[in-house]
C-alpha cells in the first residue's frame, strides 16, 4: 500500500532495511507461517522491482537510509526521528525535521502525516519539481485555530469514527 500510494504521487520510492530481516525470514522466524509467506512474496517483489535494498550484513541501517536521502535531496518516510544521528552526523540543525514524513496504517491503508505531504508538496513547488499526482496526495487537514479561539460555528466535533460493520 506505502509503495503504490507514492508510485500514485509520483516519486519512485525506495526502501532500505537492515540485512537481518533477510536472515531472520530465510531460518523462518519472522512470525506465524501466513505473515512469513505473505512478507517472503513482498520482499522478493519489491527486491526484484528496485525499491528494497538490504543494508551490508552488520552496517546500521539507519546510517544509509539518512546517507541516501541527503545526497538524493529526498524524505525520510519513517517514524523514527534519528535524533542519535542528527547530532553525531552534523546534519543541517532541522534538516530531518523538514525531511521526515511519519506514517500510519489504518486497516491496511498507508496514511502519511499530512504535515509532512505539505512539506513535501512545497519543496517540490520551491524546486519547480511536478510530482505526476494532480492537487494533493491526501487532502490536507486545515491549520488548526490559534490557541483559545472558539471553533467556528457549525464545526463538527474532532472525532473520528469508521462505519460500524454490519
């Protein structure tokens, strides 16, 4: 779901994840069968379509998701914040602040932070860079109102609810 909803936003994505996740699928200890058959077919999917690459066997991973995506200009999809290597890489001090779009699956469903399609979608503005997409990826949430405003008359309630099944 992650990989089409960027192919659909138009950036070619890639993956990196640490060698161990090979090994550990090869001895047959990723999780109950169906997961490790179901994870092996992805895996090898997008190995074969260019989009995973394992790290070296005993390199951390993180060191060249941070590497590639600097000399790329690209993001960061992760939520992991790599507050350890923005200080020991002397990264630019908001560099994977502005570079980070953290996510979530809901029922399947990949959700990227809005905030961070926004950065996105700005840089990509600023750079005269056209992703393939046409008007946002998601829709975007409105800013939120200064502290103590009144919500605007009318306002639905901030909850979110999914259609009950049956």
């Amino acid at each position: 779901e992650a990989v089409q909803f960027w192919r659909r936003f138009g950036v070619e994505p890639v993956a990196i994840c640490p060698a161990w996740w090979e090994r550990v699928r090869e001895q047959g200890r990723w999780g109950p069968p169906d997961w490790e058959a179901a994870d092996a077919r992805a895996m090898d999917q997008l190995r074969r379509e260019g989009v995973l690459y394992p790290s070296p066997a005993g390199e951390h991973d993180d060191l060249y998701i941070i590497d590639y995506t600097f000399r790329m200009d690209g993001f960061l999809v992760s939520n992991d914040k790599y507050r350890d290597h923005q200080r020991e890489r002397n990264l630019p001090e908001d560099w994977i602040e502005e570079r980070r779009i953290g996510f979530m699956f809901v029922r399947n469903a990949f959700l990227p932070n809005p905030d961070g399609i926004a950065r996105l979608e700005q840089f990509c503005a600023a750079n005269s860079i056209s992703p393939a997409h046409s008007g946002p990826a998601i829709p975007l949430l409105p800013p939120p109102p200064p502290v103590g405003a009144a919500p605007p008359v009318g306002a639905a309630p901030s909850t979110a609810t999914a259609p009950s099944g049956g």
